[in-house]
C-alpha cells in the first residue's frame, strides 16, 4: 500500500516535469513549430530525456524517415533554445561534453556527434553546412535547475535574488542579441510612471555616431528584417508575463508622435506595419500566473465540441484546431481550415481555399450553438460593435476580415445590392466566391 502510493506520487512528479520540458520546448521553438517541425521527448533511459527536432515524416525508397532539412534553416532559433535549455535544465554530461546529435544518412540512422559549446559559438556551422539532416537530439537529466544558478551562471545576476529586469534582460538577449552583429541594439528599461515594476524592451537600429553625431541616432529599418527574432520573444512573453496588450512601432525620434500599435495576437500571428520604422516597443507588466493542465483540459473540451458539431466538414477533409491566447487564458480561438499538399524541401504547411457558400450551412448553425453553450468573445470592437468570427483570405500571409455574430447567423456578410463589401482595413471589395484559407471564431472558456 505505501509503495503505490509512493509510485503515484513519483509518477505524477514524472509527468509534471516531462509537461514542463514539452511546454519548454515548444515555447522556444515555436517559430519552427508553425513551419512544420515537431519537438518529441523521449524518457526510455529514465534518468534523462532525448529531445528530438524533426521535419516529420517521409517514405523514402520505400522505408518511412524523417523528412529532411538544412542546418542554416533552423540555427538562428535552435542556438537559442539550445543556450536557454542548458540554462534552465542539466544538460547531460559525458566524457567529451555535453552532446547534441545531427541525425543524417540515407534513412536519418546515422549520428553526427557534436558539443554544445562548439554549436552555439558557431565553430560546427561550416561543418553542419554541408550536411542534410533529419533530425537534432540533446539529452537533458530529469531535474530542473533553479531560476537563480541559471541566471548567475550566465554572469547577470550575483545576488541570490532574480528581479525582473533581470529575467527581462536575460530573455531579451537569448532572442536578440544575435541581432546586434547586424548593427541593432536592445535594452530594457522601466516605465517611468512605474519605475520598478513594469519594464520596456525597446528595439532599434542605431547609428552610434558613425555619421558624424555625438550622440547615437535611431536610423530607419525594415521590421521584416527583425520579425524572425522579435516575434519568438513576444510568444514566449505572452506565455509567461503580463503583457501590455500594445506594441508600438514608432517612425521618427519623437517616442509620441508618429506611432501604430498593434496588438499583442497581431505581431504573434505576423502582422507588421507597412513602413519604415525607428524602434519597436513592447511592455511587461510582471509575471503571469497561469495553471497549465486547467488550459489543457478546457481546450481540449471545446476541440471535442468543435469536431462534434463540424464533423461533416472534417470528413471533407477540414481541420479544426483549438487553443487558448497566450495573453488571456480565459479566451480561446476555434480554427477551422483545410490542410493542402505541404510543399518544398521543408515540406511546409499549406492550406486550400474555400468559398463561403461551401461550409456556411455547417459554420453558422455551429456558431449558434457556440454562442448556446460558450460566451463569444471578440477579434476586434469598432465602437460597441463586436466581431467574435474573422476571415483569412491570404493564402501565405494574413489578409483578415472580421464580422459580427449576426452578419454570420444572418448570412449577411456581402452586400445584396452588388454581392460584395469593402475591406474595413483595405477597403478593397470582397465577393461571395472570394476563397477563404482560415475561419477563427473567439469565445470565453
């Protein structure tokens, strides 16, 4: 009796640390999760953890393998994740070091033995330049480390206290400080209504007297040129603070004037502006408290919702996916799309289009019962008109359009008089057969 119980508990410890490491995992390598890897652990040898990087699966000459990719395709998100999990977990040591794997060979069997030191200081890239992989391993024990050896190991901290400046800082520099050898600059700094308690992180690129200045200026950039860096940082942000749901971009030194803000959900989903800019701004208010497995469980629920209702788009070959926002557990978002071919050597993602006339007798009865049974929340206010349903017409890149409740339980979404309706934000004209690649519905859990 008292070694079942001491066998669940041990067992429960277990899964909450392999929950911890997944959740981990995907939250530093959420950048190529959306492009079609998988992050996998592994606990056959009890006393650590295999986590393996892969592309999915292919049939290759008639044997099933990991599908392949390129070491250039995944290092400026993999190094990172790679610092932040020797920092957070042991990283198991043997006799050389502490290893990583390069899974290659003709059906992904052969390993490549490589040290973490040499991977993130950049002496492997030659090497791992010139081979094609199916997959990256590292080997962490089953302990996690504290917060405060991890940060005093990393030189930022040498009291035995962790503030959140100092988190701050140290999360900026995993996700930007690559950014600096192409001439940016980041810092975090208080809010000066709050000294103390909310922080700034402020990116920019800055011309540090080279053009004959004596003090440094903030020159124009392309934000393209930053997003495959800045939107990791605000993901995992999101996941673990409270953030201030406004991100500014600003476009001359005047820090309050000449400004757009986008939302926190927009940057994540790859929203930018159309312009040039001087800084970027994001703001955390402190730490976010949040019960993961309550998330799980709620999401899934309204998975097993969703698919019950929608069941007749899934069996033509729709796919629904659920989760909750990052910045508001308590809201979370229905997609519905239709998976295509995934394509190029990366086998990346696609979707195909469908015309509104194709789901509309399932997605509005389903909206209806939605509303029933959940509260539905909103994408988007334009004075008190909400709009909980939103509409992706890009096929590579977001081109979103939002309705309300009763323009989609009315089918009311185009204009009668010439069956179609402008853009609120492009104000280019939308038809009834103009093809739709995402359907998201907002509600509250």
């Amino acid at each position: 009796m008292y070694m079942m119980r001491y066998l669940k508990s041990f067992n429960e410890s277990v899964d909450s640390f392999s929950d911890d490491l997944q959740d981990f995992c995907n939250q530093y390598l959420a950048y190529l999760l959306d492009e079609g890897f998988t992050v996998t652990l592994d606990n056959k040898f009890q006393d650590f953890y295999t986590i393996r990087l892969s592309l999915g699966r292919v049939n290759y000459n008639w044997v099933e393998a990991d599908s392949e990719f390129l070491w250039d395709s995944v290092k400026d998100h993999y190094v990172p994740f790679l610092q932040m999990l020797a920092r957070t977990y042991d990283l198991k040591q043997f006799a050389g070091g502490r290893e990583v794997f390069f899974i290659t060979g003709d059906h992904r069997h052969q390993n490549n033995l490589s040290y973490y030191d040499d991977v993130v200081s950049g002496v492997e890239d030659q090497k791992l330049g010139e081979m094609v992989l199916g997959g990256i391993i590292v080997m962490v024990g089953t302990t996690k480390r504290s917060l405060t050896s991890a940060y005093r190991d990393s030189g930022i901290v040498e009291s035995s206290s962790v503030n959140l400046q100092d988190e701050l800082e140290y999360q900026a520099e995993v996700f930007l400080a690559p950014l600096e050898e192409e001439g940016f600059s980041y810092e975090v700094r208080p809010v000066w209504d709050n000294y103390g308690s909310e922080f700034c992180i402020r990116l920019s690129f800055t011309d540090n007297g080279s053009s004959g200045t004596a003090v440094p200026i903030n020159k124009l950039f392309n934000y393209s040129d930053v997003m495959d860096r800045f939107i990791p940082l605000v993901r995992m942000l999101s996941r673990n603070y409270d953030l201030l749901d406004q991100v500014y971009f600003y476009s001359t030194q005047e820090s309050d004037i000449n400004k757009k803000i986008f939302s926190v959900e927009q940057i994540s989903d790859g929203v930018k502006p159309d312009y040039m800019v001087t800084e970027v701004k994001l703001t955390v208010k402190g730490k976010l408290q949040k019960v993961v497995e309550s998330r799980k469980s709620t999401t899934d629920e309204l998975k097993e919702f969703s698919e019950d209702c929608l069941v007749y788009l899934l069996d033509d070959g729709f796919e629904i996916t659920t989760y909750t926002m990052a910045h508001n557990d308590k809201s979370a978002v229905i997609w519905i799309d239709k998976p295509g071919t995934p394509v190029g050597w990366n086998m990346k993602k696609t979707r195909i289009g469908f015309e509104w006339d194709e789901v509309k007798d399932y997605v509005i009865p389903f909206v209806q019962m939605l509303a029933k049974k959940y509260r539905l929340d909103k994408f988007d206010t334009v004075g008190s008109v909400q709009y909980p349903v939103r509409f992706n017409y890009g096929s590579d890149s977001p081109d979103l359009e939002d309705f309300t409740y009763d323009q989609i339980v009315n089918d009311n979404l185009f204009n009668d008089a010439d069956n179609e309706f402008k853009h609120k934000y492009t104000k280019r004209g939308f038809t009834s057969w103009e093809k739709i690649y995402t359907i998201g519905i907002r509600v509250i859990v």
